[in-house]
C-alpha cells in the first residue's frame, strides 16, 4: 500500500514539474511566437525536427524516455513473474537466480565501449540511428541498473522487501518524468497542441 502511495506521489510530482518546468523553459515571447507557428498544419516528423535539431538535446530526451518505458515494463514484469502471471519467469542459470540489473551493467558496459570508439555519439556525418540507438540502450541499461539499486547497498535481495523499495520507485519515476519534461517538454506540449487543431 505504501509503495503505490510514493509511486502515486511520485507521478503527481512529475506532472506538476513537467508543466511548471515547460512554463518556465519557454520564455512568454518565445511562447507568443511558438503559437503563432503553430496555426499551419505540420506533421510529428516536422515538429520533431524542429524540436531535436541539436543531436546532444534529442539524445538525452530517447535516453530519458527509454529509461522510463523500461523501468516501468521492467516493474510490471517483475510484479508478473511473483504473482506467476503471464509468460514471464525468472532467469536461472546452474541453479542462481541472475538479476536484471546484470542485464543492465552489461547494457550500459556495451554502450560505453561504443561511445569510446565514437559510435553513436552523434558527431557530424556519423549515422543518426546510431546515435539515437546507443541513447536509448543506454537510457534502458540504466533503468535495468537502478530498479535494483537496493541490491547495491544491501548486497542481499531485498527487492520485494520495504527495504529500499519504496523512496527508489517515487525517485526513479520522478526523475524519469522530470527528465522527459526538461529535455522534451516543449516538443511534447507543441505535439499535443498539433494533434488538438488537427481536425
């Protein structure tokens, strides 16, 4: 019960972050300006690219968004797999129950062994969808990683435990939602904003 509690706090928080913070990003003239664009028709591609145009900036908003779908398809799986609903079962090799977070450490070891050979880093000339690819893995590695951040400091398995549990979901999904506000806040208002005046 506590648990849904911060989760739930977790979310309301975001959500007023993402609007206040989208708010305030924007300054008022640039909002007048934003507005008066916005009266022509344009397609998601377009506001897209009008929004990413810096590779740094579209990075951090996949790598955030991945983060969050992973750590949430990552919750509902785990959550799944105790009820013993679903396909899903733990992943046991020689007898020991292997973490998601390992999946996770070797995401994020994989990734950072290509941005030190400079794929998908995003430099001019290099190929996009690696660029875009490598921050979203390494938007999922993380999520994977941290979702057991408690088995971090305590070294036992305490993931179903109040242990550790309940201040690291309210944190992760804040976060998550906060980063996705900040690095695409004012892509996702202009794209709900089209989908409105879209007849």
């Amino acid at each position: 019960m506590h648990g849904r509690r911060a989760i739930l706090a977790g979310l309301l928080l975001a959500v007023v972050a993402f609007t206040v913070g989208t708010r305030l990003l924007v300054p008022a003239a640039g909002r007048a300006s934003t507005a008066s664009e916005q009266a022509k028709p344009r397609s998601t591609s377009d506001l897209y690219q009008e929004h990413f145009r810096d590779v740094r900036h579209e990075r951090m908003f996949l790598a955030s968004i991945a983060f969050f779908v992973t750590f949430g398809a990552t919750r509902a799986i785990t959550h799944a797999i105790r009820a013993g609903r679903g396909p899903f079962h733990d992943v046991v090799t020689s007898g020991e129950h292997i973490h998601h977070l390992v999946w996770g450490i070797l995401l994020l070891l994989a990734i950072g062994y290509l941005w030190l050979v400079q794929v998908g880093v995003g430099e001019p000339g290099g190929a996009s969808w690696t660029s875009g690819a490598t921050a979203c893995l390494f938007g999922a590695g993380a999520a994977l990683t941290l979702d057991e951040f408690a088995l971090w400091l305590t070294f036992r398995d305490v993931y179903w435990q109040h242990e550790g549990r309940l201040s690291v979901d309210a944190v992760l999904l804040f976060g998550s939602l906060l980063s996705i506000g900040l690095w695409g806040g004012r892509f996702l208002r202009d794209l709900v904003l089209m989908w409105i005046r879209v007849p």
